[in-house]
C-alpha cells in the first residue's frame, strides 16, 4: 500500500509500505494492505511505519492529526512530527 506522512511544512514519507501503526485517539490501531476505508484523529505518540514483512521499520514522533484510509493509500496528516531516534 502506499503511505504519504505530511506536515504543513513538508512530506515526510512517501513511498510504498507493508504496514503503519498508529496512536488513535481511543488507543494505538494498526493499518495493513487492503484495509477497510477509515478516518480517525490522532494524539501525541509515535507513529511506526513496517516498511516490509522482515521488521524493518521507520518511527515518527508526532504531535497530532489525522489520517485517511482509501483505496489502499494511507494519508496521515500530522501538525509536527520528527523523526524518531
């Protein structure tokens, strides 16, 4: 599926991915290839992108927002994120 991370300043992912986990506003939630439609508000959390089915991974601190789930491409909103260490 294809997931595209953005923040009013820049993209900061976009590209094809195996999985993303996310912190929902009623708890973290995962979104895997062909998921149902969906749109949910995010809190402040870690956001963490399975870029494969061997783990390898990529993790986002954000601060908040949004994401959409349609077609099979995952468009996470976010009003500031950094690069997790």
């Amino acid at each position: 599926m294809i997931l595209e991370i953005l923040t009013p300043e820049r993209k900061l992912f976009s590209g094809e991915v195996y999985g993303i986990q996310m912190p929902g506003i009623s708890g973290s939630f995962e979104v895997l290839d062909k998921h149902a439609p969906l749109v949910s508000a995010l809190k402040a959390g870690r956001v963490k992108v399975l870029r494969d089915k061997q783990s390898h991974t990529t993790s986002y601190n954000i601060q908040g927002g949004f994401v959409e789930v349609l077609n099979n491409k995952v468009t996470v909103l976010v009003e500031g994120a950094k690069e997790a260490e």
